[in-house]
C-alpha cells in the first residue's frame, strides 16, 4: 500500500497513481485498501473518466464504493467537462464514499473527519 504521511491519506499525484483506463482501476483499489482515504485531483483523471458515456467514472466509483475507499476528487470547476459531468459532481458534493471538492484543503478536511 502506498500512503503518505497525512493520516494515512493517499495523495494520487504523490503517489504515481491515475485513473485513465479501466485497467488503472484494480490496481488504484489494491494500492488504497485499509487506507484513510483517496485524493484525486483533475491530472490524476484521463478523458475518458469525464465522459460518462464511457463508463469509466461510473466504474470506478462502483467500485470504490464496493470496497469501502472514501475518494475526494478534487475539481476546481465541476461543471468544465460539461452539464452532465457538472451534474454528477454536484450530486456527490454530499456523498458518503464519493465527494467532489473545490481544494486538497477541503478533501483532507473531509477524508480525516470520519
């Protein structure tokens, strides 16, 4: 497992960690088990993760959710990759495993209350 030193957070930049395929998604999983939380900032994500029509977010999310890995994605614009993406972020600003954030601030905040 990789962390760092904030708590037990993983830091995907930090870490080398990314989601731009399907393939990425098992080894992010396996990488963030038994950790305090998962940080992805808009780099960490490849175009396809954006469009929803691919799947890949939805996937990713199911199984992050599956695993019981709290993620803050953090994205300075939610609405940038259009209305449909804007939408989906503006739903998790509130979830419980899945949150959509302004800053690395705000997901730390968030990651290390729980």
């Amino acid at each position: 497992m990789i962390m760092n030193e904030t708590g037990g957070l993983i830091i995907a930049s930090d870490s080398g960690l990314c989601i731009r395929s399907f393939s990425d998604i098992p080894a992010l999983i396996g990488d963030c088990i038994g950790s305090g939380g998962l940080i992805l900032n808009e780099n960490d994500l490849g175009p396809q993760f954006f469009d929803l029509r691919t799947g890949l977010a939805g996937e990713a999310f199911q199984k992050f959710t599956n695993y019981r890995i709290r993620v803050a994605i953090v994205l300075q614009d939610h609405g940038a990759y259009g209305e449909r993406f804007g939408e989906l972020a503006n739903e998790h600003r509130s979830h419980k495993m899945i949150r959509f954030v302004f800053s690395v601030d705000e997901a730390k905040s968030w990651l290390l209350s729980a």
